[in-house]
C-alpha cells in the first residue's frame, strides 16, 4: 500500500478531496478481497495507512486530536461492523463467484 500511496503523493501531505476518495476506494476494494480469502489481517494492516491519510487533514484545520479521533473512531467503527457481520458478508460475496474459484477458498 504504501508505493501506490507515495505515487499519489498522499505521504506528501498533498491529499485533496479527490486523492482521499481514492485511498477510500482502495481500501474498499482490500476489504472485498480480505473478505474472499478470509483474512481480515490484510484490511488491518492496511488500516494505519487509511487513517494516517485521512488524520492530516483535520490537522491542517487545526483539530489536530479531534480529527485524529474521529478518524480512527469512524474508521474502526466501520471494521468493527463489518467483523460483526463477516461470514454474512462473506457469504454473500462468494455466492456469485464460479464454483472453481469457491473452491480453492478457505471454507466458511
């Protein structure tokens, strides 16, 4: 994760509107893949980087704790639930993959 986010200069300190959607969206997508292979360590070790992307921009604000706060509480709130609701989640991603793919993933 972090070269894709060098090379959209997010480490920078760069990040408009448009580059934090982008780092939203990947890790949309890391979570899909997380939740087909069932390892839930590949979406939190990607985590710091969503929140480290998304803090900064409340600190330019100057709400440095606050938007670090809200940051990692909305993010991990997100996980929380979807953790809740993994096998649910799971089940529903795999149902529509073909049955030579469902097979070589971990069972449910």
């Amino acid at each position: 994760m972090r070269p894709v986010f060098e090379a959209l200069e997010i480490t920078t300190g760069h990040a408009d509107a448009a580059r934090l959607a982008l780092v939203l969206a990947l890790y949309v997508v890391l979570a899909v893949v997380s939740l087909i292979i069932d390892r839930r360590a590949l979406m939190a070790s990607a985590l710091i980087y969503v929140v480290s992307n998304f803090a900064p921009q409340s600190f330019d604000r100057g709400q440095s704790d606050a938007g670090f706060a809200i940051t990692a509480f909305t993010v991990g709130s997100a996980l929380l639930l979807l953790s809740a609701f993994w096998q649910t989640a799971r089940a529903a991603l795999l149902r529509p993959l073909p049955a030579t793919i469902r097979t070589r993933l971990a069972a449910s």
